[in-house]
C-alpha cells in the first residue's frame, strides 16, 4: 500500500521548523546570553534546583547562597515575598525564584477533579476555569503550576486517573490545549497567568496493574497512538514545561529516557521549554536499578533531558563533580540553564516576581468565581439511570430522606489535589438539597461509613427511607482513595456501603444514588436496582448545590463518560477503543475473546450519559464517498431535541479503518460538538475528516492514510449512533 503524509524522518525536520515557536525573542536570548556569561558554576546549578519550602531545614540560606532556582509548596504571599527578596536582592545572581504548586483543579476555588471536568466535554468551560485558578494563585505569589495532567488512564485501579481527562487521546488532547491556554493565556508574560506544566512524561498511566510508580511496557504504536498525543497538544498549545514521569518506560525510566524526553519532545515536536522531574525521581533511577548512585543518576537525567531536578538533591549534590571530572561539559549545563531562564524570562518573572496581596483579597472565591465553580460542577455530572423518569424530583410536596456516609461530607467533594481548597468553602449534597428545599424537612442518616465493617447506622437509616417518598442515597470514595498512591485493587464501594444500598432500596422507596468518587467504580448490583444513578465524581466547593441543580431540573445533565465503567474489576483493562481481535466476543459460543463468568460489554461505555430530554438524530451525510489520501470528507447530521426540556447533548463522532496494514480500534473518537437544543429545535451540525484524523502509526511508526473503506459513526455514545462509510482511494 502506498503511505503518504509525514515520515518519522519528516517529523523531526517538521519539529526543528517549530522550533522556531515565539518563544523566545533576540531580546530574551540576549538576555540569556549575557547572565549565563556571568554565573559560576555552582550558580548555573542552582538554577537547576527546586526544594519543597517545608521540607528543607533552611530555604533562605539556600536562596541566599543561590543554590536554588525554585521552590514548590510556598502556600502564602508573606513567604513568597520574603523569599524573592533574598532572591533578588542578596542572592550572588539576583536571578528571581519561580515558585511552583500544584493548583490542578483550583487553588482556593477548588472546581472539579480533571476526570470530573473531562465529562463536561466543554473545552471553554476548562479553560476559563484553570484561567481563574491562575487569577487565584499568581495573585498570592504562585508563578507555575504542575498542570495539567496529561496522563491517558485505561485502568481504573490507577488512582491518579481522577487526575487526568480518561481513556481517550482526543477527548483528552482537547482537555490538555484548553487547559494550557487557560493557565498560560495565548502567550506567556501576563502576571495573572501561570506557566502550565504537562504532565507526567510519559506512559505514566499505563502501570501494570493499576498500581501506581509501577512498571510500563507498550509498543511504539501504543505509545504514540494513546500515550503522546495529548503531551503533544499540550506542546502544540504553548506548554512551558513538561515534568518527566516516575515510572520504567519499557526498560528505560522516563526520568532518564533521551528517546522521549529528547527525540520526541525537542527534535520531533520543537519543545524549546524546560523539564523538570517528578519528586526525587532523578535519584530513583539507583532504584529502578539503571544508576549505582546519585552521580551516575544526576548524569543519566541531563543527558536524557531533564533540566530542573525536583527534591532530588542529585544534581545540587553531583554535577558540579561530574563536571569536574569531565564526565558532562559545562555545556551540558548551560543548556539546561538556558531553558531554565528561558521561561523565566518569557513568563514576565523578571518584570512581576512578587505576588500582589491586594488583588487576592478581590479574586479568591470570588462570586464570579463560585458561580463558575458551580456551572462546572453541573456540566461534570453524568446521568447513568433514569428509570421511569423519576428525576428531576419536585422541591415541593416531597418527604425526602437523604442517606449515606458521603451525603454530608464537605472534604470528599475537593478530591486529590485540591491545593488550598478547605472543606469549611465545600457546599454538601445535604447542604445543597436543604438550600433547594426551603421549608421542607429533609431527613438525614448517615447509615455508615466511607469505610468500615460498622453497620450499626443501617437501621436507623432504614427507618428513616421507609418513611420518606424518594430516597437520595450518597455513597462512593474518600478523597484519599483516589490520586496519587491512591490505587484500588477493588472497584466496588469500599466499606459496608452496598449493604446500606441494598437495605435502602428493599424498603421499595425509589432511591437515587449519588456516586461522589475518582474513579470509575463497578456497580453492577446498583446499575441494576437503583432507580436513578448519578455519578458526581469530586467537584468541588459547590459539589451539592450542582447535584440539587441536577436532582431538581435546574440544570438539565449533560456529561459523558471521560472513561469506561467495567462490570467488575475482572474485565480491567476494558476501554472502547481495543481492537477486534481474530475473535470478537459472542455470548453464544465460547471459542471467542470472552469471559465465562461475566459478560465482554462495559457496566457503562465511554462517551455515554443520558438526559432529561430526548435527542433524535438523523439524515447522516459523508460527502464525498470518495477522496485521495490527502482528500477531506465532510459528515453532517441533524439533531433534534424530542422531548419537553431545552438541554445541552454533546454530539460525537467515532471512525474504524477495519482493514489496514496494522490492527485498527474498532472506534476512534474524532470529533464532538455541544449543542444547546430547545424542546423541538433541531440544528444541523457538521464535521471534517482528512489526513489528521484518518491517519496513523504504520508499523515503522510513519504517519500514513491507507486507501480502503472508513466506517463512520455518529451519536451519543461508543456505543450507538448512525452510521456511513466514504473510501480512500490511491
Ligand atoms: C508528586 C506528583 C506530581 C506533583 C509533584 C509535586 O509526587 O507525582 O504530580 O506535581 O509531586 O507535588
């Protein structure tokens, strides 16, 4: 078969012309020039240092003798200022400090968890969102934060994919752009913005066993199919830095990995930021077993491409040794220092280091703010059950019970990584209910615990749902059972909370479930009894008012599914992009790729989340049927809205090249619109497909469009929708 588009080869040409990037100007380079002339070596060093503020001894001697370029964790503007005035003004470089923090979802304004924000499918909701977390933290002297998390997660044991935008690399491309360009702006410089960081390079997400810092092992394909595409969006949206992941990236550590971090991310795709590593993970190359020690380590890293070395004292402790023992020049290190100053100098650092205490006492948890906040917690919400329409429920004429561990819990909502966000700021689903329901008497029991084998609540719970109309039962996780080193080797509800699930529901009453969780969780027993499922995730500080939005018609659902809910842990890993395999599953024969104790299909596909309305689609169109491999294809189709509320559906297209010279998924998404339909409107909406989406990694990992039959599909889910075809001809 013929290939077409670019070659590996061409990427890397393609990358060198990006280079080009305006990142940097002959002003910028000058200045880069004319300090790293006039710094020692220790000094170059310490540019290449960063320390988290509360855990070294004595960070102002540190700054004052310049052994440090930046500092992660300094939680306020009084210690900020101090530090930047050592900085510049004792310091033997006057080089400002670039002060980092992980402000993923929020800094005191704590929005949805990214995976909670992924099933918005809103890219400009994403954006102003993480452009207000930056008005928050800049304006306490934050300069860079460690976002976004760009990791792609297909197991739902990992912890950390609350962190990240799901299983697909175009859902999650459109995340990462969106969140860049909300930290950053469109060009870096402004003192309300942050320089944005992806995050964590690369294949992270791909631990075996869902078990966090754990080995990763993928084909070339795999990695640059799933794993790069969003670090490339990000690149491509103007990412200053990019933080090198803990894990063992098929034999070579990602800390210490010159084929990712250098060929990929500066020769092919033009990077001209900096990297830094993860948390001491230079030094855990000695345990990943590639370095005998810190020197070896610290040399390792620098060639690989890491600039900037985070808790890990190797390169303050080692490279001015390995320098003098000629085993890295000094121009190895210039090279990181330039980046370094690079960004510094790009993001305004040297204009605007200090933060400005007045305008936080004006932005931080804001009206605007908490209002933005809520809207992003509404479009986060994913309807998975309905049965017999019983929601939206009436604020009126209702006794209504609410009942479960999560239902009055305000620390659960923020979820992992929730920087300075504070339970006292978080709104409860009880706390929202009771606001939506002035006057009336809405019960509460607790039932049990998050986790633990007490069931001693259950009865009194019992009591109380049997005496109401509808039950609002809240279950799932703690925020702690999720995010980093939050892996689960179980998907269920922890604890004794199925028990109170199914007590509750025995009484007969219609119970609403209200999932508050980081992760897809299996539910099956749930699925099939409740009758009404929502799945809230952790949204933040206006977590209940977003759910007495939804519980009560306010606002109308809308979210999709960032991720795919197994039946049951057993069916890990199961995403809606697999391939077809030589046998696909049929139920009715036992010689194909399934289980025998549970059935192939998810609990709930990706992409999927249901509404209060209907949308009908219709007259699908792929015009031409036919085009060269550089053609492009336009697909068109109506959407109307049937039913008696105005509502929001997100819109998505999926294709398959069923034959090609490499197994392809049997779905990619390529496309989504929201659209906002009033009760009988109908719009007509449209799409484009050329190279860039019908494209691929060929066997010699060269991006080609193969001639052949393309199957399209358009819908409300992986799973459904109408479908066409068009042909690539030579
Ligand atoms: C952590 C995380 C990383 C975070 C960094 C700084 O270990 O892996 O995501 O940004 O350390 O807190």
């Amino acid at each position: 078969m013929r290939k077409l588009g670019l070659f590996v080869t061409g990427a890397v040409i393609w990358g060198m012309l990006v280079a080009a990037r305006p990142w940097t100007s002959p002003e910028i380079e000058a200045k880069i020039d004319q300090i790293v002339a006039g710094l020692p070596l220790e000094q170059k060093i310490g540019q290449l240092v960063q320390v988290s503020w509360r855990n070294v001894e004595d960070p102002e001697t540190l700054v004052r003798e310049g052994k440090v370029g930046s500092f992660l964790n300094v939680l306020d503007a009084k210690t900020a200022r101090a530090l930047q005035e050592i900085a510049l003004h004792e310091s033997p470089s006057h080089i400002p400090l670039i002060f980092g923090l992980d402000v993923i979802h929020g800094y005191r304004t704590i929005f949805p968890i990214p995976l909670a924000g992924a099933a918005s499918w809103d890219p400009e909701l994403i954006r102003r969102n993480c452009r207000i977390a930056a008005e928050e933290a800049t304006a306490e002297g934050v300069h860079w934060t460690f976002a976004p998390m760009v990791d792609i997660a297909r197991d739902p044991r990992w912890g950390r994919i609350a962190e990240g935008a799901g299983e697909d690399p175009f859902l999650g491309s459109v995340m990462a752009r969106a969140r860049v360009k909300g930290f950053q702006g469109d060009h870096l410089g402004d003192a309300n913005r942050l320089v944005a960081c992806a995050k964590h390079f690369v294949g992270y997400g791909a631990a075996i066993g869902g078990r966090d810092y754990n080995t990763t092992d993928m084909s070339d394909w795999t990695l640059r199919t799933i794993y790069l595409p969003p670090f490339e969006a990000a690149v491509e949206a103007g990412v200053a830095t990019v933080m090198s992941a803990f894990n063992d990236l098929n034999g070579i550590p990602a800390s210490a990995n010159r084929f990712t971090l250098t060929r990929i991310l500066r020769q092919e795709w033009g990077f001209q930021g900096f990297v830094v590593s993860d948390w001491n993970a230079i030094t855990e190359l000695i345990n990943h077993g590639v370095a005998g020690n810190k020197a070896e380590a610290a040399e390792k890293a620098l060639r690989a491409g890491v600039d900037m070395d985070m808790m890990g004292f190797a390169y303050s402790d080692e490279l001015a040794n390995l320098v003098r023992r000629g085993l890295i020049s000094e121009t190895d290190v210039d090279q990181a220092v330039r980046r370094v100053l690079r960004v510094k100098l790009a993001s305004g650092l040297f204009e605007h280091p200090f933060p400005d205490e007045d305008r936080a006492k004006r932005v931080i948890l804001s009206p605007e703010h908490l209002e933005a906040a809520r809207q992003a917690a509404r479009e986060g919400i994913v309807l998975l059950k309905n049965e017999g329409n019983l929601l939206p429920l009436s604020t009126t004429g209702l006794r209504l019970a609410v009942v479960g561990p999560l239902a009055d819990d305000r620390d659960a909502p923020l979820g992992s990584w929730a920087c300075l966000g504070r339970p006292a700021d978080v709104i409860s689903v009880l706390a929202g209910i009771r606001e939506a329901m002035p006057g009336s008497d809405v019960a509460f029991a607790k039932g049990c615990a998050i986790d633990s084998d007490d069931t001693s609540g259950v009865a009194e719970a019992v009591k109380l749902a049997a005496q109401s109309d509808v039950v609002v039962l809240v279950v799932g996780e703690s925020r702690r059972m999720s995010g980093e080193g939050g892996s689960r080797a179980f998907l269920g509800l922890p604890g004794r909370q199925l028990d109170l699930v199914k007590r509750v529901v025995a009484t007969g009453k219609p119970t609403v479930v209200v999932l508050i969780n980081g992760r897809p969780l299996a539910i099956p027993w749930i699925a099939e009894h409740a009758t009404a499922i929502l799945e809230t995730w952790q949204l933040g500080v206006q977590h209940g008012r977003a759910v007495a939005d939804v519980l009560f018609g306010m606002y109308n659902p809308s979210g999709k599914l960032p991720a795919t809910f197994p039946r049951c842990v057993g069916q890990v890993p199961i995403f809606y992009n697999h391939k077809n395999t030589g046998r696909p599953p049929r139920e009715d024969t036992r010689w194909t790729s399934r289980y025998v104790d549970a059935p192939s299909t998810p609990q709930f596909p990706f992409g999927f989340g249901l509404s209060y309305t209907k949308y009908e689609y219709r007259d699908l169109k792929i015009e031409p049927t036919q085009i060269g491999p550089a053609g492009k294809v336009h697909v068109s189709v109506t959407v109307e809205n049937v039913g008696r509320r105005a509502g929001e559906e997100i819109v998505q297209l999926y294709i398959r090249d069923p034959v090609a010279s490499v197994t392809r998924p049997v779905r990619e998404l390529k496309g989504f619109r929201r659209v906002h339909l009033d009760p009988g409107e109908s719009k007509r909406l449209s799409f484009e497909l050329g190279p860039e989406e019908l494209g691929f990694y060929n066997v010699r990992s060269e991006w080609v469009v193969e001639p052949g039959k393309f199957e399209v599909w358009v819908g409300p889910s992986s799973a459904e929708g109408l479908h066409g075809e068009f042909f690539v001809v030579d």
